[in-house]
C-alpha cells in the first residue's frame, strides 16, 4: 500500500470462523502480512491465552482461500518449529519477549537456516540496547529479512495512551540498522481504536515504514484487545486517508 509494509488482522485467532472472515474482509486492501496471535503473552494469568496450536490450521486456511501472507508472534522454540512447518510467512517476537535474552537467544536459534521474515517488537522496558541485542541475536544466527515495530513503552497512567510513543527511540534504531523496514503498531500504543488513526499519521509524518495495526470482524466480542481493535471498515478508512508525505 502506497510503498508501506501493512500487517493487518485480529489481536488473537479465536476461531476459525473468526479469522477466516477477518481476512476475507480485509484481503483487498493491499496487506503485507495477516496477523492473528496463536500464543498470547498476558501479563496476568487467568486472561485468554490464546488458542496455540490448534490454530495453525486454520492460518493456513486464510492462506489459503484469501491469498494473504500469514503471521503470529513466537515465543518459544516449538512456536517457531511448528509455524516453519506450517509455512507462516513472518513471525513476530513480541515485546515481553524482546526483554528477554535468553528467549531472544532461543528463538535466534529455533530460526537458524530460514529465510522467514522477522519482526522484533520493541522491549517493554525502555530499552534501546535490548531491542538491538535482540537483531543482532537474529543476524549471528544468519537471520537477514529482519523489521522492526515500535508499540510503545509502559508511561504508568501518565497519558490517555496506553503506551507512550518514543518517536526518537525508532529513528535511533533505524539509525544503527540502515535498511531494515521501521513499522508502528498504533493499536498497542492507543489502547482504543480512537486514537489508532492519530498515532498512524505520526508514524507516516516521521517517515516510518509501514503499519501494524489490529483489526476484527466483531471487535465488540473479542477475547483481548477488545477495545483496540479496528473493524474491517475502519481499517480501509484508516488506510485510505493516509497522508503520505516524500
Ligand atoms: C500483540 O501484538 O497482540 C501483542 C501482544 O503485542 P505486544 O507484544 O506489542 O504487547
Ligand atoms: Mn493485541
């Protein structure tokens, strides 16, 4: 879409049901990437967790039947083993596990002789040298297609969004990773769809990549994110008005 990497689709796969009709919405306007997040990494337990593997058939039926690129975040070895044999074509390391070098190094490992793409999520401490540690991870392992996603730091209640922005600290990596595609992820930055479409401008203002944005065919009944996820419609109104500047 108008040069930007788009990855698109719901927080969570819930049913099969669910993605298949996300993405068959959506496929039309020009997506990288369908998402959907097989694993859920919630910060308290007890919350959905996520389907795990019983969803990776029906990934690969979206796939399938609406011509997307699929993805979903790893987290562990047998996340990565499983998605290199169920042909995903990226995975994400999210940003409770780009903290974590000893996971970083694992995934780094699991994913050694692949040439699917990467995208590493900012920490969620406020950490440059982690996110960097996490690349750099990934390239000794001989990883090269390789982005990068800034959704936000944790502010502690000090602004209406849910995580604050840090504009300087995703110029900062593309500065020391020249070439690697920069993206937002405006969803887990607002924590409310309102402020998806504000936060995906500024992106686009400073010159990012792309966009990582969720969205569900019934947000109002999804198991997480509820309040953050775009419909379909919203979705190609959001990437319709984009203002793209040279
Ligand atoms: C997600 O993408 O649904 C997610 C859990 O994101 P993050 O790692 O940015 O919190
Ligand atoms: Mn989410």
């Amino acid at each position: 879409m108008k040069g930007l990497k788009i990855i698109s689709g719901p927080c969570s796969a819930e049913s099969e049901e669910q993605v298949l009709r996300t993405a068959l919405a959506i496929k039309d306007l020009d997506i990288d990437f369908f998402r959907a997040g097989l694993w859920k990494p919630r910060t308290r337990p007890g919350c959905f967790e996520g389907v795990g593997f019983e969803g990776i058939p029906w990934m690969q039926r979206v796939k399938k039947e609406s011509g997307l690129k699929i993805c979903t975040e790893v987290a562990r070895r047998e996340h990565v083993e499983a998605c290199l044999e169920a042909g995903f074509d990226m995975l994400w390391i999210g940003a409770r596990t780009t903290v974590n070098p000893f996971q970083v190094q694992e995934l780094a490992e699991a994913l050694k002789g692949s040439d699917v793409a990467v995208y590493v999520k900012n920490p969620v401490s406020r950490d440059l040298e982690l996110w960097a540690g996490a690349v750099e991870r990934l390239r000794n392992q001989g990883i090269e297609n390789i982005g990068l996603i800034h959704r936000g730091f944790p502010n502690f209640g000090k602004s209406v969004y849910r995580n604050a922005t840090e504009w300087q600290v995703a110029v900062k990596m593309r500065m020391l990773f020249p070439g690697l595609p920069v993206i937002c992820d405006p969803s887990h930055i607002a924590g409310d769809s309102k402020f998806v479409p504000g936060i995906a401008q500024e992106a686009m203002d400073i010159g990012l990549d792309g966009l990582m944005v969720e969205c569900h065919i019934s947000p109002e009944s999804a198991l997480s994110d509820r309040s953050q996820q775009l419909t379909p419609c919203q979705l190609r109104e959001l990437l319709g008005s984009l203002n793209i500047r040279s």
